[in-house]
C-alpha cells in the first residue's frame, strides 16, 4: 500500500501544513477561551462561598470553619488541576505550530529578503515568537490564572477565618 503522500507531492504536503496549522491556531484559541470560562466559573465559585461565610452572622463552629476551609482548598486544587491539564495541551498545539512556522521559514530572514525593501532582514514573525511551545515559553492566561487561583484562595481563606474569628470573639 502506497502511503497518502509521496515524496515529491509538495503541493498536498504544504496544503496539509496549511489546515493543520489552521485547526491547531484554531484549537489553541479553545483552550485559552475554557480556561478563561474555567477562571471565572470556580473563582466566582470561591467568591460566593467567601462572600456567603463573611455575611453569615452566626458562629458556624469550628466544623463549619473546617468545611469552608476545606470547599476551597477544594475548589483551588480543581482549578489548579484543569488549568494545568489546559497548559499542557496548549503547549503541545504550541510546539506543532511551531514546527510548522519553522518548516514556513517563517523565522528565516533571509527567505523573504528581495521580495520587498520592506521585509529586508527582517523575519515574517517576531524574534520572541521562536520560543512559542518551548518550555521557557509562558502563555500570559495560563500564568494570570495561576497567580489568581493563588491570590484569589487566599484572600477568601483569610476573609472566612477573619469572618469566624470576629463572631467567636463577639460571642
């Protein structure tokens, strides 16, 4: 059985790069729009429950303060969870677009020297761009989220033992 391409079919190669490239963009901006859902859906999850505790105006003992502390404990390891599950799909799209833009020359700047004055020495893509899917590379929602499911939990653990402290010390 003959494989699908053969060595010299260039054109169905680079058409085959072209729609990869374009469901794996396509793909990559899924997974920064669920994790941006993700974000908003438990941090307004961990919101409610710290609002919920600071408002309530009776002691819930100290096995309501354990299971306040414990819903999000909960909630922040979930979010910790999916978003790192979401990173690493991302960085995995990230490496084949990548490749893709290597195989495009994209980064090249002497491929698109002579086409234009404008493109002298310069590439098609942005120098940083070179690391996109590498380990170094950090994409800007997944790095927000994790500094805000840190920020977001705490301020909220704090908020319900300062809520708990304050109606025990009342009493």
């Amino acid at each position: 059985m003959k494989p699908m391409l053969m060595d010299d079919d260039k054109s169905n190669k680079i058409d085959v790069l072209k729609h990869l490239y374009s469901h794996i963009h396509s793909e990559m901006q899924e997974h920064r729009a669920t994790e941006m859902k993700v974000l908003i859906a438990i941090g307004g999850m961990i919101l409610v429950v710290t609002g919920w505790a600071a408002t309530k105006k009776q002691d819930l003992g100290e096995e309501g303060l354990v299971v306040l502390f414990v819903g999000v404990v909960f909630l922040f390891f979930l979010l910790m969870g999916i978003t790192r599950q979401l990173n690493k799909y991302f960085i995995e799209s990230a490496q084949v677009i990548n490749k893709i833009e290597h195989i495009f020359r994209a980064y090249d700047r002497e491929f698109f020297v002579g086409h234009s004055e404008s493109w002298e020495n310069k590439m098609l893509l942005p120098e940083s761009w070179k690391d996109f899917g590498k380990a170094s590379w950090k994409e800007p929602i997944f790095v927000f989220a994790y500094y805000f499911s840190i920020s977001l939990s705490l301020f909220s653990l704090i908020a319900i033992y300062s809520s708990y402290s304050s109606l025990a010390a009342g009493c």
